[in-house]
C-alpha cells in the first residue's frame, strides 16, 4: 500500500555521522519527517542541529509515533536500538556495521524478520553517483569481465587528532573507531559490500595481513589492513589504513577503486577528482562526484516508506560484509608478524 504523507522519522544516536551526514539529509529530503532525536548523553543531544519542532529525548521509551528508525549509536549498541524496533514494528535503518560481531548481527536480522519489519543497512557508499555508475557498468559488461578490483582507503586517525587528544587526555576518534573492529570492521565493510553489490557475489576470505602501529587496550585488530577475498570470477583487494602517516598531521588521504576487466578498466580518484572509463574505444569521462550519499540514501528511504521499489541494502548484505571484514581482520591477528626487538634479533652472523 502507498501513502503520499511524509515518512516520521527517528533518530537515535546524536555524533558525529549524524551531525554532519544523516540528520542534514533527513531535513532536506521532501518524502520525510524528522520528528525525535535521541541520545543518553544531554551534552550531545543540547548540540545537534535540527529544526524547531523536532523532539530531543534521552530514551527511546520517549519517542514520539515514528515510522522508522535510523540508528547512528555506536555499533555496540545497535542491537538493543534495533530490539526496540523489533518490539514495536518498527523499520529500522542502521548503520554499518550491524555489530561487532557475527552473531549479534545475525540475531538483528533474525528478531526483525521474526517481527515483519524491515532491518536496513546505512551502507551510504552504495547511493553516490560513482558506486551506481559503475555498478549500471559492470552490469553492462563495459569492461568486459570483472578479473580483480582494488579497493584502498588510506586515512589517519592519529596526528589530524593529536590537539584534541592533547586537550582532553583521549583520542576518542580512533578508540570509537578501533573498538568497532579496526580498519576493516569499521570502514572496510563498505568496500566490501560494494564489492558484493558490484561483482552480484558473496566473496570469501583467501587472505589478510596487517600493521600494527600502537596497541591499544581491549582492541585485538591492526591499524592498517590488506585483506584479499574473491567472488563472482574476480579478485578483490581491499586495503584500508587509519595510520597513514600516523603521527605526521596533514597526509592527503588516499581513496581509489580500480575496476579491471578483460576490455578496460573504471578508475575511480577521489582525491585528484578522476573518473575515468578506459574501454578500447577510448577514454571517456564519467563525471566525478563524492564517495558517499546520504542524500541518496534518503531518498531511497522515503520510497520504502511509501511503498514503492528502493535500493536500500537488507540486513542480509549487513551480516554478509561484516561476517568477511571480521573474518580478514581474524586472518590478520593470526599472522601477526612483531619486528623482532634489539635483545630477540640474536648474535650478529662474522
Ligand atoms: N556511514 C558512514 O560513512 C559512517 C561514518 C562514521 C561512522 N559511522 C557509523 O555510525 C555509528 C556512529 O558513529 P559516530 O562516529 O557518529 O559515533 P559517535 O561516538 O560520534 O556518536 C555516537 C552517539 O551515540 C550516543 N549513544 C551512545 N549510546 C547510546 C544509547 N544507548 N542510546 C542513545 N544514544 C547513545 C553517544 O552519546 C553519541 O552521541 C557507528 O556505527 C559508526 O561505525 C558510519
């Protein structure tokens, strides 16, 4: 059934994503309602920015009727957001990673299911312009057969931070990012569900391998990651760091994607503003655009709301990305590899 009214919308979660991605994109799209926020920190909830009108309430048992929910907590605290919903009908839009572990997420998908409704992935890579063009691509065989695809974001949770950590003792960014999983847990698994999405295959774990820069308690994951999977007849590499240049504050950030088939490649330059199709006509221009859509995402919310066809990622696509970053991220703790200190390197050979 369709309904032409705005979709009500709940926020539960007030940080970072939500600031500067969701809430702005939820405002600004005509199909939707922003109705509550919600966040158990006061601080948090008294700074975000939403239109008058809007309810800020520190418990979800507080919020007003609602016709989804979009979860922007810590991924620790998805699945008791998302049992809310499960308990009251609710459809629920979360965000990645489901949780931190398997079958946490697993036991998500499984309660919304066995309540009927809706569990979603804020997957947001998926609604650029530039992950959907290639996707309409590789879908019409521009680049022949998909044989391997490189996926690389390199970024610095360190020395971009130091000031902040300097001020108040923690360097929150990198704890809240590395307690979701590391690199690949937290980050990589939208590569990895682009790489699903694109090849249309499940992919398996061949290999992975990492770098451990500092170790920080209770986190058993590396800073930066190679993980090598494969699926639908390609290779995927998939390599993410949040130590690039560690310490040194202002390293450009490096995010490419490189499709290569067996009659041409898509390249894909975030940081030099290059999208290139190569095919043997030529070279031609796709039109540069950012990674990520929140925008686009909503978009695709307001028509699930209405009724209507949408590309919103299941819950499915969310235990099936984060199952492969945990499972590479595993890998990568097994192998590893600790340079051997000054007193362990052993007598010099004459
Ligand atoms: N899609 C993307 O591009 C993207 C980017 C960054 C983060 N994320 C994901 O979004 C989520 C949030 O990340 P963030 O960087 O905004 O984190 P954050 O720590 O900045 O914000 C989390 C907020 O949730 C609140 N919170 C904690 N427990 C709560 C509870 N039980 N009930 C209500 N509110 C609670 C905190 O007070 C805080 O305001 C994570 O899962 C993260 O992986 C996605």
């Amino acid at each position: 059934m369709t309904t032409t009214r705005p979709g009500r919308v709940g926020l539960v979660g007030c940080g970072e994503v939500a600031r500067y991605g969701h809430l702005p994109a939820i405002v600004a799209e005509p199909g939707l309602e922003l109705v509550a926020v919600c966040d158990v920190s006061p601080e948090q909830l008294a700074q975000v920015s939403v239109p008058d009108g809007v309810a800020r309430v520190r418990t979800l048992e507080e919020m007003p009727d609602i016709d989804a929910l979009v979860v922007t907590s810590p991924a620790g605290v998805h699945a008791e957001n998302v049992a809310w919903a499960a308990e009251r009908g609710v459809p629920v839009l979360c965000e990645k990673p489901l949780a931190v572990d398997e079958a946490t997420s697993l036991a998500m998908v499984d309660r919304m299911e066995a309540a009927g409704v809706a569990l979603w992935v804020g997957f947001t890579y998926r609604f650029s312009p530039v992950a959907r063009r290639i996707h309409e691509l590789v879908a019409a065989g521009a680049v022949g057969q998909v044989r391997a695809l490189r996926m690389v974001f390199l970024w610095d949770l360190h020395g971009v931070f130091a000031d902040r950590e300097a001020r108040t003792g923690v360097n929150g960014r990198r704890v809240g990012r590395m307690l979701e999983g590391g690199p690949l847990v937290d980050c990589g698994v939208h590569q990895i569900d682009l790489a699903r999405w694109w090849l249309d295959a499940d992919l398996a774990v061949d290999h992975a391998t990492g770098v451990w820069f500092d170790d920080l308690d209770g986190v058993d994951a590396p800073e930066h990651i190679t993980a090598h999977l494969s699926g639908g007849g390609a290779q995927v590499m998939v390599e993410i760091s949040v130590a690039y240049g560690h310490r040194a504050p202002a390293v450009p950030k490096t995010f490419t994607y490189e499709v290569i088939g067996t009659d041409g490649v898509i390249r894909y330059r975030r940081d030099d503003r290059d999208f290139l199709l190569v095919d043997r006509a030529g070279t031609h221009d796709l039109g540069w655009a950012h990674e990520k859509s929140f925008g686009g995402m909503y978009a695709e919310l307001a028509k699930a709301l209405r009724g209507e066809d949408h590309q919103l990622p299941s819950g499915r696509d969310g235990v099936a990305a984060t199952r492969a970053a945990l499972a590479a991220t595993a890998q990568a703790v097994v192998g590893r590899r600790r340079p051997p200190l000054v007193n362990e390197q052993g007598p010099a050979s004459v």
